[in-house]
C-alpha cells in the first residue's frame, strides 16, 4: 500500500467515510497545480460550446466532459496508487481506453432500446420517428426506459467495475472480471462511500447550482438585462462554466479516492482469502 495513501485506510466503516472527504481535500490540495491548469483548459474549451446550439456542439461539449472526467480520475488514481501525479503515455492510454469501456457499459445499453418491446412501455425504432413529430407520451416512455435501463448500470459498473481504472495503474494492469472480483469483497463498504460521498458532494453541487442561477437571473434583472453586446449574459455563462468545472472535478476526485480505497481494500481481501 502506498505509504501516503496509508492514513487514509481507516478500518471502520463511520471513519472511513470520514476519511473519503478528508482524502478528497488533501488530493486537492496536493495537486492543485495540475488541477487548476486543468480547470483552465476545460473552461477554455467547452465555453464556445456553451454560447453556441446544436447537435455538434452538444457532442463537442459531451466529449469535453468527458475528457475532463477521465484525466482528473487519472491524476487521483495516480497520485493515490503511485504516490505522485504521472502522466505516462502508456498508462494514461491504457486507463483511458477502460474508462471509456466502463461508459459505454453505462451508457450504450439504454441507446438500445429500440430493439425491444417490453410490455406498456414503447422501445421500438418507429416509436423513435413519433417521438420526433411530438409525441409526448412516447417520449415520456422512452426517457423512462432508458432511466430503468442506465441507473442499474451505472451501480453495476461503478460499485462492482470501476476499481478496474485504479488497477490499470499497477504493474499487472489486472482483468475487468478481476475488478468485479474485488467489487464484491468490498460491495457494502462501496456502497455507503459512493453514497455518502459523490452523492452527497453531487447533490451539494446541484443544489447551489439551482440557487446560484435564479441569482444570477436576478442579477441580470436588477442590472437591467444582459448589457451592450450582451456583455453580462456572456460573463454569467462564463461563471457557470467555471461552477460546472469544478463540480466535475470535485465530484471526480472524490470518486477517484473511493475507488483507489477499493481497490487497496479489495486486494487486502482477497489476499487474505487464499
């Protein structure tokens, strides 16, 4: 076990929470540098994408995002399971490939709903075609489907998989069904991390997210509206871009620390039961 990693392995399950929050300022404050170019970069990139609409820039924005998760999730796992920040060609490809398998596990499944019909709820190709004439109630069915389709995927891959990513950053890389191996051992003390951390961390984001925009409508409002040029509204989407950096970032090393926790916790175990 890395020994800067040690005195955030507290045993206890009330501890160990703790220590995921405490874990997550220090891996902050350790890498601050790396994450506020980061931060920089990623503001730079996705604002156009804010300012502009349509389906490019929506995948623009979406691949953006995702970017920024992977490489912030790389530098924890790194800093947590090597002692320092590495960004090595190698390993970062390596991770980067598993992270965008354990994605599309989340997320591809609902995009294949089409191929299905199941009971009330519609899922076929040509129910798609009455959702673009405005078919509301087919939508509604197909937003519903895809929920009960991505949120059980999305426990599976992160409470089973997601230690996957860590793994990649040791010597022998490790197998997917390995990850899913050490899922189990660690399955409740998982659960009540991912719940008592990134969930709560997310819905902290969220709810401020909600009071700091009806601010800022306000704001615009008692200045008498977007300004020449539009000056006030471009700084208000340049704020929000800066507030959804960060909440990414956060949220993922939070996420990071946890399932680096997971995987140390998860070998020990499983180490111990041979």
């Amino acid at each position: 076990m890395p020994k800067h990693f040690d005195a955030l392995m507290e045993k206890s399950l009330p501890g160990s929470v703790t220590r995921i929050w405490k874990g997550t300022y220090v891996a902050l404050r350790k890498n601050w540098r790396v994450f506020a170019l980061l931060l920089v970069a990623c503001v730079v990139v996705t604002l156009p994408t804010v300012l502009i609409k349509g389906q490019i820039a929506g995948w623009l924005k979406g691949t953006m995002v995702l970017g920024f998760e992977c490489i912030t999730l790389y530098v924890i796992c790194s800093w947590a399971m090597r002692g320092h920040a590495e960004i090595a060609q190698k390993r970062l490809l390596n991770f980067t490939l598993r992270f965008v398998v354990l994605k599309l596990l989340i997320t591809l499944p609902a995009h294949l709903y089409f191929l299905f019909n199941f009971g009330d709820i519609i899922w076929t190709a040509r129910d798609m075609a009455a959702v673009s004439n405005g078919n509301v109630a087919t939508e509604r069915s197909i937003i519903w489907a895809r929920a009960m389709i991505t949120y059980p995927m999305a426990a599976f891959v992160y409470l089973l998989a997601f230690t996957w990513l860590p793994a990649s950053l040791v010597s022998d890389g490790g197998r997917f069904l390995d990850a899913v191996k050490r899922g189990r051992v660690v399955f409740g003390h998982n659960l009540v991390w991912f719940i008592a951390g990134p969930f709560v961390l997310t819905l902290i984001f969220e709810l401020t997210s909600v009071g700091l925009g009806e601010l800022g409508v306000s704001i615009l409002v008692a200045l008498g509206g977007a300004g020449e040029g539009l000056y006030r509204l471009y700084l208000l989407f340049f704020v929000g871009a800066v507030w959804g950096a960060a909440k990414i970032l956060c949220v993922n090393t939070m996420i990071g620390i946890v399932i680096s926790r997971a995987y140390l916790i998860g070998e020990q175990r499983l180490e111990a039961s041979v």
